[in-house]
C-alpha cells in the first residue's frame, strides 16, 4: 500500500513540473523554466539543443521578439516510474502568434509530444532530459487583433500572458 501511495504522489508531481513548465514558457518567467528543469539536463526542441540555461537563453528572447502570445495545452501523459527517474511521454497543442520582420503577424499552431526523463533527487522532481517531436503544424493568417478591447464583439480584452499576467496576483510566484 505505502508504494501505490508513493506512486500517485510521484506521478502528481511529475504533472506538476510539466504544468510549471508550460506556464514558464507562456510567461516568459526564467525561475519557472529552471525550476522545471535540473541544471544539467538537456533540452532538444529541433530547432535547439542544449543544456537548461542555454535553452533557457535561447527561447526566452526569442518569444518576446517574435511573439506577442504563447499558450501551451498538455493532453495524454504517460508516465511510467523506476524508482527515483521516470519516462513521461506529454503531448501537447501549442499556440503562437509570430510576428516577422516587415510582415504581417501570423498565427501558429502546433501539436506534438514532449518525450522526458525525469528524475526525483531530495524527493523533487524536475526534468533531466527532453526531446521535442512535432507532429504537425499549421500557419494561417493573423486571425485578430490581440489589443482589442471587443473580443468577438462581447466586450471580452485579451490578457498578456506575460509577466503581468494577473495570475501572479492570484498564484504568486511558484
């Protein structure tokens, strides 16, 4: 019984680092991302491939200059737990809105799976590796204007979801 127990405390905290990931990637906060990640683990997004400080270093300015919004929905999480590391396969929807060079802004959308191992040391998990796969991706054009203050005519303002997100009033810093 104590292990069954464990294992549900395992895998909710696992759960709990891929969730402060995304939201350290949607608000471009640092502290979130290095704490989802131990210091050495590496990062494969495709496009990058680094430790956590270097992946960190890439995407976060990145984001600010080429994206105004970012949302990352997770679905089917598979973990499968050995002791103090775990294989935990998350797929995940992303959403950009990019801005390019003298172009009009676009809107991405991504799908795909992050494939971690993870490991628990001083009973914390975080990631100790992560590889990217996408699975698919479309583009279409701008789809609307993310300063209005009349979203689809209901009176409805778009939120930043970036460091003044007004969930850290409610959540503070995690």
């Amino acid at each position: 019984m104590p292990n069954d127990l464990q294992s549900l405390l395992d895998r909710e905290a696992i759960r709990d680092v891929l969730m402060r990931y995304c939201r350290g990637i949607d608000r471009c906060d640092r502290s979130l991302l290095e704490g989802a990640y131990w210091p050495e683990a590496i990062d494969d997004h495709g496009n990058f491939s680094g430790k956590r400080d270097e992946f960190i270093d890439w995407c976060l300015p990145l984001l600010r200059e080429r994206m105004d919004q970012t949302t990352h929905f997770l679905g089917n999480i598979l973990i499968r737990l050995d002791g103090d590391s775990a294989g935990v396969e998350t797929y995940f929807e992303a959403y950009h809105r990019i801005r390019r060079d003298g172009a009009e802004p676009y809107d991405a959308v991504l799908g795909g799976r992050y494939l971690d191992r993870m490991e628990k040391r001083g009973g914390e998990w975080r990631i100790a590796d992560r590889i990217a796969i996408y699975d698919w991706a479309r583009e279409y054009p701008d789809s609307a204007d993310w300063s209005s203050t009349d979203v689809l005519g209901l009176g409805l303002r778009l939120q930043s979801n970036r460091e003044n997100d007004p969930s850290y009033r409610v959540l503070g810093p995690i």
